[in-house]
C-alpha cells in the first residue's frame, strides 16, 4: 500500500468519492475556501487522504 493522495475536496465530491468506494481521511482541521481537484469549481472544503479501499490490506487471513 502506497502513501494515501492528498486531495482538496468540496463536501459534494468528497460525498460522490466515498460512494464510489474511496476512503477519505480529513488532513485540515477547519473547511476554508478550496479549489476542488475534481470538480474544479471553487468552493468551500477540506484536504482529505484519498485511498481506495480495494488497496487497503485485511488483517485477517
């Protein structure tokens, strides 16, 4: 498993992102103005870790 992507995300992609099966992890501690890296607008938002969450390894055998 690799380092986690560093993404700056407005709350409605960083919704879609954790639909389509990406585990988020909040970096900030507060929202601030962003541009959104997959939307491009700018807006309101945090810097998440992104990792797939096929990538994460079970624990368990």
């Amino acid at each position: 498993m690799g380092t986690p992507e560093r993404l700056d995300l407005c709350k409605p992609c960083a919704a879609e992102k954790s639909r389509q099966g990406v585990r988020l992890k909040t970096v900030s501690g507060r929202t601030e103005k962003i541009t959104c890296a997959a939307c491009g607008r700018r807006r309101f938002g945090r810097t998440y870790e992104a990792v797939n969450a096929e990538e994460k390894e079970d624990p368990k055998p």
